[in-house]
C-alpha cells in the first residue's frame, strides 16, 4: 500500500467530490462554471486525445497539432486580441512573459505585493529589478514609478483577480497609470477568464480596458480543462515570448486532450451564457444565506468569496466543522495571508445545487454557534 499524503478523489467533480470515500461538497474549486464535468467539454478531450494521442513527444517551438492551433485561434477570437501563445500552465506563461520581457539589467517590473506565486516566480527569473507596490494601493505604485526614469522596459503587472481576496484589480485606473509610466501592464486573469465581465471576457471586459492589455491566463480553472494556460496581446510581443521564453521553448505544451476540452470550452461560454447566469444567482444565494450566520464575507464580486475568520487557530477549527458536515474547504492562515486575515476560502460554482449551497450556510451556522465571539 502507498503512503498518502493526499485526500484521495474518486469519480467526476460537479459541485461533490469523493473524498477518501466519503461524499463532500466541494467548495474549494476552480471549477467556476461546471465544466470540468460538463459532456461537451469532455467530448472535445476525447476527441483531442482519439485524433492525436497523448501528444507529439515534441517541445511545442518544434510543432504543435492542429487542435492547438484551433484553440488558439478561439482564444483569440474570444478575448478580440492579436495573438496568442499556448502553455502548459498559467505558471509558465508568467514565468516566460515576465523572464522574457524584462531580461536586461536596466529594465523594471513593478507588481502588486498580493500577486500570485507565479508572478512572484517570473520576476526572481527577471535579470531586471522588481519593486513591489502597496495591495491595491495607486499611490504606492505611483511613488515606486516616480523614480524609474530610464528603465529599458517597464512592465506592470498585476492579478485580474486576487484569488485569496476575490477583488478585481482596478484596471481601469491602472491602464493610464501604466501608461503614464512608459510600462506595458500585464495581467493574470486565471480567476477572471470565463466569469468576470458581462459575457465571461474577464476582468479587461470587466472594465472595458484595451483588449490589447498582455494578458496571461490558466485553462485549468472555469475552462475545465484540466491543464494549459496561454498568453494574449498585441503580436510582436507575444512573438518575443514565443521567440525567447524559456519556459515555452524547453517544455512541453498543454496536452492535445487538454487543449480540445479548453476548445469546447471556449465555444460553451461563447455561445451560451446561462452557467455565467447560474453561477451569479448560486454566488448570490451563497452571499444571502451567509448574512445570517454572523460570518463576515469580504466584499467581492465573483465567485470567491472569503470567509474572515481572521484568528489561525479558528479558522482551522471551523474547517474542521465544516469537515465533519461534509463540506470540503482550505483555511488559509499567515504565511498565505497576511497575519490576523486567516480566512475560508469559498469557491461558488455553477455545479452547485441550491442544496450544496443551503447545506454548507446551515455548516458555517453551525461553526457560528461553536464560535460564539465570531462577530467581534
Ligand atoms: C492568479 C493565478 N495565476 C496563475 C495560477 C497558476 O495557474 P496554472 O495552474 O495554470 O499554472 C493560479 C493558480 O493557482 C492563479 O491563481
């Protein structure tokens, strides 16, 4: 027998998962919109993976299969950008955009200090300096700027959305700041791709932001595909990552399989909005139910939503109510968040029932009542 250092998942993921043998309700999910189950999206994998095999056996600068290309061309149709180049993750794809376009000594990255690993990873591989602005705060990231007169290249970059905090970074005010810094301004939009904006563009559409913003992303989260991630913006820059980037050039790429689910994805949400739809109406009903157990929830606009319990030590206790409910969440404590924000960290999806939903408030009720100094 193996040892375990995971709880062990059994069957399709829609909302429920079998966890170690056990029926939970899943609320620690990328799986935004239901589609990491969803037949279409399951039917394009199979079709990738019957059509291509397990893959080329190629590093992806040598060649790619078609469905690649098809989804590439999708993506770019999707988000209205110029270009697009293909990962096997979000991770790589801003760890090459950032290596790559900040790769002399005199160039800059300036990036939000609650930024994803990856981006944090992306700028150490940088040979240009990085200065960290204030979470969110313009003023800082406009003192940082004030002194970067000379910088080959400036980039700013920044979450779409913090995915502990569930917050849209507010591009619309950081588009011109960026500008009036001489910086392109990147942007992760892994938790925004497929349910933020009016039609699931993210968080550029969110804003209304220039579609020819350099974008990064994931396929693994609301695409339900699995693995893969890409980046988007104007060509002649996408071109140097594809040129230059060490973590497109020496790795593989995105599995065929992963890049037919991401295809059908792709045309899912374009062409019909109503998991968007229901996933706005569970977050709502999610938000509604919650108001009433005293929990404080901060202020986000999509699917995540953060559970403040603030002390460590509750919040893991209450995690563990929540366990015993049959309700699957993480805690998350310093060193992921910032020391006395120790949070759950809820993750709505389109998959859920008004039951899962209505059983896990009556769970966080329950953690209200053994808890009985949350509020304060
Ligand atoms: C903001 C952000 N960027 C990047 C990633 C990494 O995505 P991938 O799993 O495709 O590498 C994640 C996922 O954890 C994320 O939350």
């Amino acid at each position: 027998m193996t040892d375990q250092y995971w709880p062990t998942a059994e069957g399709r993921l829609s909302g429920r998962v079998d966890l170690d043998g056990r029926e939970m309700i899943m609320l620690s999910s990328n799986d935004y919109l239901g589609l990491a189950g969803d037949e279409r999206v399951l039917a394009g994998a199979h079709r990738a993976l019957d059509a291509y095999g397990s893959g080329l056996g190629l590093n992806p600068s040598i060649a790619l299969t078609r469905v690649h290309r098809e989804l590439a061309d999708e993506l770019t149709a999707f988000l209205g950008c110029e270009s697009v180049l293909l990962f096997n993750s979000c991770a790589a794809a801003n760890c090459a955009t950032l290596q790559t376009l900040a790769d002399t000594p005199g160039s800059t990255i300036v990036s939000d200090e609650y930024n994803h690993a990856s981006i944090v990873d992306g700028c150490r591989l940088a040979r240009g300096r990085t200065r960290v602005y204030r979470h969110d705060d313009l003023g800082s990231l406009e003192q940082v700027g004030a002194d970067l007169t000379g910088a080959d290249r400036t980039l700013v970059v920044t979450d779409g959305v913090f995915s502990m905090e569930g917050s849209i970074a507010r591009l619309d005010q950081l588009e011109p700041l960026a500008g009036r810094l001489g910086a392109e301004l990147v942007v992760d939009d892994s938790h925004g791709i497929g349910v933020i904006g009016r039609t699931g563009r993210g968080s550029v559409e969110h804003h209304g932001s220039a579609v020819s913003t350099l974008r990064t992303g994931t396929f693994a989260k609301a695409l339900g595909a699995g693995l893969g991630g890409f980046l988007a913006g104007p060509a002649a820059i996408v071109d140097e990552v594809r040129s230059r980037g060490r973590f497109f050039i020496f790795t593989s790429p995105m599995p065929a399989a992963s890049a037919g689910a991401a295809v059908a994805a792709i045309r899912s949400i374009r062409d019909d909005l109503s998991r968007l739809e229901l996933l706005r109406a569970n977050v709502a009903r999610f938000r509604r139910g919650m108001e009433e157990t005293g929990w404080e929830l901060l202020d986000s606009p999509g699917p995540i939503v953060p559970v403040m319990i603030r002390d460590d030590e509750r919040a893991r206790r209450v995690a563990a109510v929540l366990r015993d409910r049959g309700i699957f969440t993480a805690a998350f404590s310093y060193p992921v968040v910032p020391r006395g924000m120790a949070r759950i960290r809820v993750q709505i999806s389109a998959a859920h029932t008004d039951h899962h939903l209505d059983a896990a408030i009556d769970a966080f009720a329950e953690a209200a009542r053994l808890e009985p100094d949350h509020r304060s």
